[in-house]
C-alpha cells in the first residue's frame, strides 16, 4: 500500500480523536521528527523547490519589470515558504492557513535560520 495513502488513513483516524490537534503535534514531533527544522534543512528548501516556483512565477509574468505577488495557502508550523519567497524577490506575499499552527518559536527559528549563511557557503 502507498505510503501516502497509509498516512491519510492515520491522520483520518486520528482527527477521530478528542484533543487531535494536540495529538497531531506529538506524533509529528516524536514519531515522524518532521517539526524538528534545522539550517541545512531550511537553506535546501530555500534553495530547492521555492527558488524555482518564484522563477517560474517571474517567467510568466507579462509584466517583468515588477516583483511577482504571492498567494501561500498552508503555512504550517514552519513558515520556510513566505520567507523564502521574500528573500527570492516577491513583491506581497498573502499566506493562510485553515488552522493556525505557527507559534513564535518557530517562526524566530525561521527568520534565524535565513539570516545564516549555509554550510559551506563563503
């Protein structure tokens, strides 16, 4: 069985679940590890997948003089995609999110993590 399918079947049945946001945190946490961010993580995502959908928003604008704006839906508990859209030239940057995860913490981390260089950079 795909494992996304495995995943959605698990958060299903989780939501099922008095108190599952809580409970959501704490599987992702410490059973998947995915909240833990670090800079070589951050700075890969940066430099991956928000660089080239930036330059492709920059390709099919008709207007190419002006910084593209941006519409992020699904900040989650990393705001990794506004900050890279900022620091890659967009010109407004709207992010939503059906249900508010991000907390201060990682937001600094975040805005930490861009202000460092990558490892190896000069």
């Amino acid at each position: 069985m795909a494992r996304w399918l495995l995943g959605a079947m698990a958060q299903r049945l989780e939501s099922l679940v008095p108190g599952h946001e809580r409970l959501h945190y704490l599987l992702q946490l410490y059973i998947t590890k995915s909240l833990r961010l670090n800079p070589p993580q951050f700075h890969a995502r940066l430099s991956g997948e928000f660089r080239q959908n930036l330059q492709t928003c920059f390709a099919a604008k008709a207007d190419r003089t002006t910084a593209p704006n941006v519409l992020e839906l699904g900040t989650g508990w990393y705001p990794i995609a506004p900050i890279a859209f900022y620091l890659c030239g967009a010109s407004r940057i709207w992010t939503f999110d059906i249900r508010p995860r991000l907390a201060r913490l990682p937001f600094e981390g975040c805005c930490s993590f861009s202000l460092k260089p990558r490892s190896g950079a000069s």
